[in-house]
C-alpha cells in the first residue's frame, strides 16, 4: 500500500489550533522532548521504493555500502543510540550508533540510494534512503549523494527491472463546471492544458500518469460525486503523488501562486476558496465542513500526522519549483480543508497556478509560453520529490 507510518517518535510536530485534550497532550509529548527528534525514521511506502527519513543535527557528509543484507551510511554527525524492528516493504530493522545508521534488508532487496538533505523550508536535515527492490548490481545498486542545495537525489542507473512511479493529475472543473472565469481565462482550460503538458513532461521521464479528465468533462454532473472520484484516485495503492490544479480569482489587485496541503486553514485565513474549489454553494459549505472534520480527526491521530508531512515535502517543493519557472507572486504553501485531498494515504496537494482576474496575471495564463513554464516547473517538482531524473 502507497502509505506512510512513523514506528518512533521521528514524525513531524507542528503546532495546531484547538486540539482535543488528548491530541494536545500527545502532541506537547512529542515536541517538548528534544532528544527525540534525532530518533526513529520516518517511513513511506511508494510503488517502486521505501523511503526511510532519519532528521539530524545539522547537515552532514555521507558514506554508503550497500549488499544484500543491509545499508549501511556513515554520517560526520552522532546520533542517538537506538535500534528496532521495522513492518514495509523491504526493510526489517534498523539500528543507529555514533554517526552509523544501518538498515536491514529483506529478501530480494539489495538496492539503496541515500542523500543528505540541509534544512530549509522550516525543516531540519534529513539523512533519506531509499531501498529498492532488486539484487545488488555493481557500484550502480547505490549512489550515495553529497548535500548540495536543492536537495535532489540522482537515480541508481539499472533500475529497468523497477516499475515506473505513478503519478495521479487533476485538471480542475471541467465539462459544466468550467471554474472561475474571467475575461481573459476560464479555469478548465487553464487547468486541461497545463495537466496535459505536465504529463508529456513526466512520460519523459519515466514517470506513469494518471489523468482525472484528459478532455473537457466531468466525472459526474453532480459535484460531490465528481469530488468523491477524483480523490478515491489519491488513495490508489499504486499512486505515488496526487496534484491537483485550479485557477484562483479574486479582487483584481490579488495575484500570484500558492499551494496546499490538507489540514486546517491558517490563522487568519478564510475558508472561501475552499468552499469555492468543493463546489460552491449549499454542497461546498457541506463538503468543507465534512473535509474540515477529517483535518481536525487528524489532530488526534498521529500516524497521519506523519502521513501528511510528505505532503508538506510535495507542496514545498511544488510552490518553490513554480515561483522559480514563472517569477509569479509568491503566496506560500498553506493548508486548507479541500474535499478532493482530504485523504493523505498518497501525497497529495492542490496548487492554484494564479489569478485569472487579474489584469497581467490572468492574460498572462492565456498564453501557451506561460502555460508551459508552469507545466515544466510543476513536473521538475514531481520528479524531485520522487527522486527521478
């Protein structure tokens, strides 16, 4: 299954509002302990590897060997001793002493490719490994990554045998439901062309798409139904990412890009878009109420906790990617209830590509040279996040 756990005390805290009394105590555990921090890794399952995440002091210098048992990284900072029994794909325990980190391999893994990623984005750094299935080949079964800024990872170079990542995109509206329009754009148009853009981009690379709508439809005429389609896509056991893409519209002074995650709105945001992007009306106040519940049951639940900071990961790198293609306004990455990524058991985000409204942004999304800036921006992001050239 396409999902993320965390065995230890290694998931992300993040300060929320109004948390039930239970979620509160669990939550003030976990953060007010900084020992823990350099602890358990994190870990997601995905459709062609297991990734491992291990948050460190600062960013450090690696050294990898791979064989057909274990992967072992040798790191220039100390960590916490620790070692335990580990449930995915691939992996069957781990162990960490001084500056080693060691992870036992299961039968017919013997692939590994580790990086050290700095802090940025309000993250730490993060020792990543990713173990993938296959016997050992040589000196190509790993590829140990120096840090280096942006943080990418380079793909071991025999990995035929692997099957290819997928990856779920959502033109937003669509068929009846055309959207924000303005006099310039309308939003299904927008949304259509920069997905199928962004797929041409991904096959390239390697990467399987799945298209919500690769025409101008609809899955359903009702919308809660439509919503409730394309989601259930997010939830896919073989989907590695979920992106959903809108148009925003709004005073016409209001422009630039911005990205979601699921959760509650910010303090001092409002929940009109939301309502706007589940539908409008009597059935987006539902939807968003019904969404709003989930993020707020979320709280309490600190496996999603640590399901949703890979979407946190995905968004980030999504919202920096595009502001760098586009040189567009940069609203930030930001959470909100959206019904259609209300489920994190696969990374899932929604980006608003800009304001259609606006008197230079919106001609600006007619265009088809912009558009493809904004695809080629959005498929960089999702080949980073899935460690693919």
């Amino acid at each position: 299954m396409n999902g993320f756990f965390s065995p230890g005390t290694g998931g992300a805290c993040r300060r929320t509002r109004r948390p039930f009394p239970l979620t509160a105590l669990l939550l003030t555990a976990l953060c007010t302990f900084p020992q823990a921090v350099h602890a358990a890794p994190r870990i997601g399952t995905h459709d062609t590897y297991t990734r491992l995440v291990f948050d460190l002091p600062r960013t450090s210098s690696l050294d990898v060997t791979v064989t057909a048992q274990s992967v072992t990284v040798k790191l220039g900072v100390t960590l916490k001793s620790e070692q335990g029994a580990l449930k995915a794909a691939g992996v069957t325990a781990y162990a960490m002493s001084g500056g080693t980190v060691t992870v036992t391999l299961a039968t017919g893994y013997g692939r590994a490719k580790a990086s050290v990623l700095p802090a940025e984005g309000g993250q730490g750094a993060r020792l990543v490994i990713d173990v993938l299935k296959g016997p050992p080949s040589s000196a190509a079964a790993v590829e140990a990554t120096p840090p280096r800024r942006t943080g990418t990872v380079t793909r071991p170079a025999s990995t035929s045998a692997l099957r290819r990542p997928r990856v779920v995109l959502d033109a937003g509206h669509g068929g009846i439901d055309p959207g924000m329009s303005s006099r310039w754009v309308v939003e299904k148009d927008v949304t259509l062309d920069v997905a199928l853009r962004t797929r041409t981009e991904l096959l390239r690379h390697g990467v399987d798409v799945t298209m919500v709508r690769s025409t101008d439809t609809q899955l359903s005429r009702t919308k809660r139904t439509d919503l409730d389609g394309r989601s259930r896509l997010a939830t896919s056991g073989t989907v590695s990412a979920y992106i959903s893409i809108h148009v925003n519209s709004g005073a016409s002074a209001a422009q630039g890009i911005e990205t979601y995650y699921f959760g509650q709105p910010l303090d001092g945001s409002n929940r009109s878009l939301a309502v706007a992007e589940n539908g409008g009306g009597s059935t987006g106040e539902e939807l968003t109420r019904r969404a709003a519940s989930s993020a707020q049951s979320a709280l309490g639940d600190i496996l999603s906790q640590a399901k949703l900071s890979f979407s946190r990961d995905l968004a980030r790198r999504v919202q920096a990617s595009l502001i760098s293609a586009t040189g567009a306004h940069n609203r930030g990455v930001l959470t909100d209830a959206f019904y259609v990524i209300k489920n994190p058991t696969t990374p899932a985000v929604l980006v608003e590509l800009g304001y259609g409204s606006h008197p230079t942004e919106g001609p600006k999304l007619a265009t088809v040279v912009y558009r493809e800036r904004l695809a080629q921006g959005l498929a960089r992001a999702i080949l980073e996040f899935l460690h693919t050239e």
